[in-house]
C-alpha cells in the first residue's frame, strides 16, 4: 500500500469510527463494532472491509440511517 493509499485509508477509517462513536457513546464498542460486525446489508462485510473497499460514503450513509432508525 503506497503512503497516499494509507493516509486515505485511515482518514476515511476515523471519519467512519467518529460516526460509529457518536452512535454508540463509546469509543470502544465502535472499534470493536469497526473490525468484527459482518453487516448483512452489506453481503456480511464489516465496516473495515468496506472502507477498505472504497465503500466509506455508503458505510456513513447506513450509520446515519440508523441514527434515525430507519435501519436498525
């Protein structure tokens, strides 16, 4: 992975974290919600998969989703 690669990357994983975290009011689950929820909207991936998928804009669309309670 090339250093514009990584930077992206982790710019679009904290801006994901960041939501996660205001959802849940807890740094820690977000993470761990991050790595390990396989999300069945999303054919099972987890949130980090589909960072890494280019995928960020749709993850935060669905966070604010269920910020709503349109899709919890």
């Amino acid at each position: 992975m090339r250093l514009l690669d990584t930077v992206r990357f982790l710019r679009e994983a904290l801006r994901v974290l960041r939501a996660a975290t205001d959802l849940t009011g807890d740094v820690d689950r977000a993470i761990f919600w991050y790595r390990n929820e396989p999300l069945p909207i999303f054919g099972y991936k987890t949130a980090e998969h589909l960072v890494t998928d280019g995928r960020t804009e749709d993850l935060l669309r669905y966070i604010e989703s269920l910020e709503a309670g349109a899709a919890g």
